[in-house]
C-alpha cells in the first residue's frame, strides 16, 4: 500500500460557533439562511435542557453551558461563538454565559440573543419597543427587565403562555404575526422584538415591517446579524 502525498490548507472564512438547546428545532435552520454559504464556517454544538423552559430548567443548562462550549471544535479558531437562548441569557446574565462559554472554547467574541437585540436596537435609535414572547410570564419578565436596564422602554408585550418547546417550535408563524399586528395597534412602540430562538419568525420579518412600518427584530435574526459583525462579515439582510 502506498500513501499519496497530500497538502493541507489555512481556512481563509471566519468561523463561527452556535451553542444551541438541545430541543431547539428552528435557530440552526434559520442560520443557514441567515449566515449566507460560503461566507463563513459554521459549526454548531448542543447544550444539554429541558423539554420545557422555566426558570429551573434554566439554571441547570446554565451548569453545562461550558461542557457544550468544550464539544466545539478548538482547531476552527472562533472568531465569535454565540448561545442561542435569550430567556436564558436575561436569567443567568450576559457575563456569566460569556465566561462559561470562554472557560470551553477559545473565541474571540461571545454573544447572545439578548446583548445581540440590544446592540441592534441601539443601532437603530429605538426607544419603545413591543417584545413578543412564547414563554410563560417568569420567563417573559426578565427580558423586558433587561431592555428596561438598558434604557429601552417595553411599553406593553404579548405572549402565548407556552413552556413546552416542542409546541413552541410549532406556533404558526401567522400567530406571531397578528399578535404582532395586535401589540402594535394597541400601543405607540418604534420597534417590535420577536423573542425566542425556536420560534419560528423569519418568514415574517419583512411582512411584519411592511405593514406596521416600524422595525421588527428577531432573536434569530439579531444574533446573526450580531456575530456578521463582530466577525466583520457582510451584514445579513
């Protein structure tokens, strides 16, 4: 048997790392579309969570949260990896998911729905902004908590008091979109924030913008839009 000599070569795209639920069925999708092809390498981990979401089962993902960082492959050289859960980033806090995530994987970034959403938000002078949110009210509240910390008045939010992930995952798109409709029409807001990665909202970002005329975010969108640019990519739409 011979051996065939071969080369090797230096990635010339930055990579990017995504630590997403482990019931988590929307936010890897919605990458690929989010994170043009060819742009960047994205290389994605699972971190170990509950069937539901609630505070409880929050604090023992945030245990693993380095475990998961670890199971990302150190070899990429990160430029930015970011954890795909902005109920759990408003609970456990942006510093401390930022050094679980450090203490896993070298990365020169790390970010989150929450800080991601704020950074857009600020970019875009928003001051009022409506939060739509799956979740039941004491995983609702400390997103809005969060936004009001940073100066962003949350006048009013909906939310469709759901736990369960897996029924989260299937809350039609149509739904979000006219509790958006509604939200808007019952209070003066200048943006609206589509919360939750498994939610599945990217079918209506622009609808919903061409119909209340304000600017609507999204968890998906925002963290994606966040690690384009810190890994200096071309901004996604």
């Amino acid at each position: 048997m011979t051996t065939p000599p071969f080369i090797t070569q230096t990635p010339t795209t930055p990579a990017l790392g995504l630590i997403v639920l482990r019931v988590d069925e929307t936010i890897e999708q919605d990458f690929r579309t989010l994170i043009p092809a060819g742009t960047a390498r994205l290389h994605v981990s699972r971190v170990q969570s509950g069937d539901d979401l609630n505070p409880g089962t929050i604090h023992d993902m945030g245990t693993r949260l380095t475990a998961a960082a670890e199971l990302l492959p150190k070899a990429a050289g990160f430029d930015v990896v970011g954890y795909a859960c902005t109920s759990a980033t408003a609970q456990l806090g942006s510093d401390a998911v930022r050094a679980q995530i450090k203490a896993g994987i070298p990365t020169r970034h790390v970010t989150d729905p929450l800080t991601a959403a704020l950074a857009q938000i600020a970019s875009l002078g928003l001051t009022r902004v409506g939060v739509i949110s799956p979740y039941t009210s004491d995983v609702a509240a400390p997103i809005n908590n969060a936004f009001r910390a940073a100066g962003i008045e949350v006048p009013d939010m909906a939310s469709f008091d759901e736990s369960t992930e897996a029924r989260v995952a299937r809350i039609a798109p149509s739904s979000t979109y006219a509790a958006a409709i509604e939200l808007a029409a019952r209070t003066p807001l200048d943006g609206v924030f589509l919360s939750c990665t498994n939610l599945q909202t990217l079918p209506i970002l622009q609808p919903l913008q061409d119909a209340l005329g304000l600017p609507v975010l999204s968890s998906n969108a925002a963290l994606a839009w966040h690690m384009s640019r810190l890994a200096d990519l071309t901004t996604p739409g």
